[in-house]
C-alpha cells in the first residue's frame, strides 16, 4: 500500500499522498511500539518468533480484555487518549477564534 501511495504520489506530483504515505507509516510503527510493553509484538518475524514485550497481564478474568483494562498499565493508555483529546479540543477552540477574528469577505 505504502508503494502504491508513494507511486502515486511520484506520478501525479501529489505532496499530500506523500504525507498519506509517511503518516500510514508513521501509525503502524507507533502502534506497534505501544503495543510491545504488554502485548507482545514479533519485531524479528520472519527471521524469529520470538514475542516482545515488558510486562505480562495475567488472565485475573474469564474474558481477556477485562484482563488489560483492569490492569494497571491501561491508565497510560488512557492517559494518551486524555492527551490527544487534548490537543483536539485546542486546536478546534483556536480555529474557532481565529475564524471570529477573519475579515468578512464579500
């Protein structure tokens, strides 16, 4: 997928499917790392199966997710949930400020 954007990207001299592209990249790579310290994630695969993580979430409940959310470590997640609401809230307060402030056009 990442080939075919940045191909297109070339072709139709698009920067913003360039920007698609790096920012795909980018995700994967950010999920995969906050994936590893309880997760697991196969950084080696194909050439190791072995999984990498910090820590291990014992199975306290019958059903596995109750298992991470009550776990300790799912406060950092929503730490970074409580983060990027955030800076979406800044960024909306500002462009809602800023387009008060604009010159009315007509």
């Amino acid at each position: 997928m990442l080939g075919a954007l940045s191909l297109a990207a070339w072709i139709f001299r698009c920067r913003a499917l360039g920007w698609v592209g790096g920012a795909l990249v980018a995700g994967v790579f950010l999920h995969l790392a906050l994936d590893t310290p309880l997760g697991g994630v196969l950084w080696l695969y194909p050439l190791s199966k072995h999984s990498f993580s910090w820590y291990e979430v014992p199975a306290t409940r019958s059903w596995w997710v109750w298992s991470f959310v009550l776990h300790w470590s799912f406060l950092s997640e929503l730490a970074i949930c409580a983060a990027a609401a955030v800076v979406l809230a800044r960024r909306r307060m500002r462009g809602r400020a800023a387009s008060r402030c604009a010159a009315p056009t007509g």
